[in-house]
C-alpha cells in the first residue's frame, strides 16, 4: 500500500500534484504489491476480542493504552540507531521536498478531519501522517492491487471495518469515513503489537509477516525484525517516520529543500559533520547541490581511512554475502557503509554507491562481485 517501493520503488522521485491526481501513488511508495494485498487482509488477525488498543491500560503520555509514535532525535527511543534515522530524514527531505510541500499546502482540511477523529479516540496525532505516506492525502487514489482511498485499504480489510464498497458508493474514498476505519485497523493492530513502528510495518504487509519476523527473532523490536521483514515494508516504517519528523519538527525546511547541517534533531544530537570525500551533485537544472553520503558523524579511525577504499555498484548487495565472500567482519563493513540502507531504498542521490571495502579485499571482491550479484537478487526476490 503505499509509499510502496519506498523503498523499492518506494524512495524514487519526487511526483506533483498533478501527477498525484493522475497517478494516486504515494510520495515514497509506488503503489501496493499484490502479495502485500494478500497479506494485509484483516482475516489473516487472530482472533480479537479484547485486543483493540482502546482496552489497554493508560500509558505514561496519558494517552489510552498507547506509546508516543517516536521521531527523529529521540536518542533514547532510537538507541545506537539515531544517528542513521536522522542522516535518512535529511536525505528523505532532500529527495522529496517537492513532493512534500505540495503536500503541505494542500492538507489543512483533511489533516482537520483525521485529527479530530485521532483525537476522540485518543490516538496520536502523528499517525495522520500515515495517509501521506500512503496516498499523498488523495481520496481518489487506486492502487494497482485495488487499494483504494486516502489510506489505501483493500475491499476485505474496508468492509471488515464496517465500511460500504460498492460500484456506487465506495466509502472508502470518504476521507471521515475512511479515517474512522483506518483508525479502527490500526487500534487492532496496536492491540497485538503494542509499538508503532511495529504497527505501521503491519499496516504495509499485514500482520502475518510481522509476526513471523518475532518469532524468528525473539524481538518485539523493529531494528530487530527489520531485515526479516520485505523490503517494502522496511522502507514504508522509514519513510513514516521521516515524513512524521518532517511535518511535526522540520516543516520550516520543506521549502528549502535542505535541512542545515549544523540542526540538532531535539537535544541529543552533536552538530554532524559531513562525510570525507562526499560529493556535491545536483539535483536539477538550478537546485541546491547534495551529497553523495547522508550527513552523519564520521566514526572511522585513521587506520581505518588508511585500509578503506571504494568500488562502485549499481546493484544492490546484501552485505552478509560481501563480509563472508571476502572474509571480512560483518559489523565493521556494515560501520563503514553506514548509508547503505539509502541505496538498498532506492533513496540514495545517485543510481550508483560507492561501496567500503578494505584495499587487501578488493580482487577478491572483484573475482566475486558477479555472483555476489547474483545470490543477492535473489535474496532481495525472496523478502519483497
């Protein structure tokens, strides 16, 4: 459903209105997948009684039975991976300003209208930023799967939620209504997941591959779950939190296309510094230029920068073949290329990334690189 393609087709261009109007898509997405439209349908929830979030004891915000939706900068939220989310909300800005501040101007009556139906169910007032991840705020939006709306839902999860679809009279075009019936999904979801990311990630796939992805790992964590969960999906709880952070802290910057480099996201973050060796590129004809790397702060030793060098790939690689073909630590290459996930989401500046490998490593990486190639479409093939 979505930002879709978000990061797979999903981080691709920024679209105008125009173009939302003729090609309901999301600002990050695509549009939804077949197999994410099996899996979405309401029917694949366990059973439900007694779990809608509405039932579950007060949280510490006051808010009932729910956690606060986390943005960029929370440090104690995102522990040892702030410093990656706020490097991606920069670039997811600097990619889709367009996108967004047509989005902005035009979203003060529906964001009226899902406000106050968050507000009466006592929901977080970020989780509205869900529908612009999903549809651009369009209610006439159609997904390739037949999603429908400004959230995009399918016929069986719409009607599940007590909505009416019909030729003549599909409600979920109706932004109240509609709302009301995401909301309604969404608190069922909360209800099993008790986390928002976790929830979002549910929103996207359906609950199925979510819950798979926690019994495989043990952890209701979704940094934990994430490399277990499509591709599509990591990348639609990415752009969700980007374009929340975005609307709710950074909207001042939409229009400049650029967050500044010295911004402190809340008061957890040391000014970053930018990458050595980044590249400045262009965006278009007249824009403001960006780096090749997402600003964040440099953690290589000079040792470090002494045995690194640079091989450029057009093709996504999955990591854990490259440390293991060329016998390299997994955790260190994952450091060095601490921007790799942009590329992986399509939300890299250029079609091209200029891979961190050890100079001694770079025949062997050259040797294997075309099968590497190889096993890793396939692997990527196996988790969309």
């Amino acid at each position: 459903m979505q930002y879709k393609r978000i990061i797979y087709t999903l981080f691709i261009s920024a679209v105008s209105v125009a173009a939302f109007a003729q090609q309901p898509a999301a600002i990050i997405a695509n549009t939804k997948t077949d197999s994410a439209a099996k899996n979405k349908s309401v029917s694949t929830l366990p059973h439900t009684k007694g779990l809608l979030a509405s039932n579950l004891p007060p949280a510490a915000d006051g808010k009932k039975g729910y956690s606060h939706v986390p943005l960029a900068g929370e440090k104690s939220y995102f522990g040892e991976k702030n410093d990656y989310v706020n490097s991606f909300v920069r670039k997811y800005l600097e990619l889709h300003y367009n996108t967004l501040g047509n989005v902005q101007g035009r979203s003060s009556t529906p964001f009226s209208v899902i406000d106050d139906v968050l507000e009466k169910k006592n929901m977080p007032k970020e989780l509205k930023y869900l529908a612009v991840i999903e549809s651009a705020l369009n209610h006439n939006a159609v997904s390739s799967a037949g999603a429908v709306g400004p959230w995009q839902l399918m016929k069986t999860t719409a009607e599940m939620m007590g909505l009416t679809v019909t030729r003549k009279n599909d409600e979920r075009k109706d932004m109240l209504k509609s709302t009301s019936a995401a909301t309604k999904y969404l608190e069922l979801l909360y209800g099993q997941l008790n986390d928002w990311l976790l929830v979002i990630a549910a929103y996207n796939s359906g609950p199925v591959p979510v819950q798979k992805a926690i019994e495989r790992t043990g952890s209701h964590s979704f940094w934990d779950i994430k490399p277990y969960l499509p591709q599509e999906t990591q990348g639609h709880v990415l752009a969700f939190i980007a374009t929340a952070s975005i609307f709710e802290n950074l909207s001042k910057f939409i229009n400049l296309g650029s967050i500044p480099v010295d911004f402190k996201f809340g008061n957890e973050e040391e000014p970053p510094a930018p990458l050595p060796g980044a590249l400045a590129v262009p965006k278009e004809p007249g824009a403001k230029p960006i780096t090749t790397s997402p600003v964040s702060k440099v953690s290589w030793t000079d040792e470090e920068l002494k045995n690194m060098t640079m091989v450029r790939i057009t093709e996504p690689l999955f990591l854990d073949f490259v440390a293991q073909d060329i016998n390299f630590d997994k955790k260190t290459l994952a450091r060095w290329n601490n921007d790799y996930d942009l590329f992986i989401y399509k939300t890299y500046p250029t079609p091209y990334y200029n891979l961190r490998i050890p100079k001694d490593k770079l025949e062997t990486f050259l040797s294997k690189k075309e099968d590497m190639t190889k096993r890793s479409k396939l692997y990527f093939a196996t988790i969309k």
